[in-house]
C-alpha cells in the first residue's frame, strides 16, 4: 500500500510524521480541538489542530495506545484569575495529568510540538523574531516537556505560516500541512 500524496505546501521534512500502514487520518472521525482545551483518549483516534502563534503540544504513550493533545494560546499564566489551558503551563500540566489519569506511563511518553508560528507582519514589527508570541510559546513547551524528561521526538515550529495538524493519539503519527 502507498503513502498519500504530500499535500501542497507540506514540508518535506515532515515525510517521517506521515501515516504508514495505509490509515489516512483525515478520512477518520476526528475530534477537533479548539484553543484552550486538552484532549486525551485511550481509543486510536485523531485530533485535528489549525495553529498560527498558537502551540500544540502532542503526547502519546506508544505502549499503551494512550494520547492527547493541548492548544494553547499564551506561555504562561500569571496568576491572576482563573488558571486555563490557554496558558501553556497549564496546559501542558493538565494534559500529563489526564494522560496519567487515562492509565498512560509516564516513562513511556513521547512528544511533538507544532506551532508558534509568527504570522503577522504587526508582530514581527513589534518584537525582534526570536521574542515574538509564537517563539515563546513554543520555548515554554520544550522547558516543561524537558523538565518532565519527555523526549520530543519531531517539532514543526516557528515561521510565517499557520498550521493544520492532525494527530493520531495511538500512534502518535501527525500529518501537518502549512496555511
């Protein structure tokens, strides 16, 4: 059986983190996640994503079957009102939590980043290209995900496009086209 055709504007580094085996994950009832939540599911299942300075961190337990994503908006909540996972921090916290919760090993976890993309001339402009939202959004995700020593096995991140990512969450397996 062949691979699907890279759709256009795929990069072609991203060959590796195409589906093998014949399953197209964008034919699958996929569960679309929106900015600010968390989804984790012990079923294969697929998680869709359009980023732009937004990031999504992806973890899976290749063992078990076990996997969720998160999408956030900000780096990291400052302490006032309400903690959500529109902030990475606790974002990210939150998805480990239900990934445990869900029976996944945290021995066992691997991650990919996707996102944080600087899209805007307006944001370019204000802010030198490493400091821009995205960049920081996707710093604060490598830092948490090194600090909990899971491996990021593959990250899409940065430039001046958005993202749609398409995550299998028992696989581990992502199909990520640029906007």
């Amino acid at each position: 059986m062949s691979l699907p055709p890279l759709p256009k504007h795929t990069s072609p580094v991203l060959a590796e983190l195409l589906p093998v085996g014949g399953h197209d994950p964008v034919s699958s009832n996929p569960h679309f996640l929106h900015a600010g939540q968390i989804y984790v599911s012990a079923q294969a299942e697929s998680i869709v994503l359009i980023l732009g300075s937004c990031v999504a961190v992806c973890i899976w337990d290749p063992v078990n079957g076990i996997g969720g994503a998160t999408h956030y908006l900000l780096p990291a909540w400052d302490g006032k009102g309400v903690p959500s996972p529109r902030y990475g921090n606790v974002a990210v916290s939150a998805l480990l939590q239900k990934l445990a919760d869900a029976g996944a090993n945290s021995a066992q976890l691997r991650a990919k980043v996707f996102g944080g993309g600087c899209l805007f001339d307006v944001m370019r402009e204000a802010s030198p290209k490493k400091d821009h939202l995205g960049s920081r959004n996707v710093e604060i995700a490598l830092e948490l995900l090194a600090k909990e020593r899971i491996p990021v096995v593959a990250k899409e991140v940065g430039g001046d496009r958005g993202q749609r990512i398409v995550f299998q969450t028992g696989s581990g397996q992502a199909l990520v086209t640029a906007l």
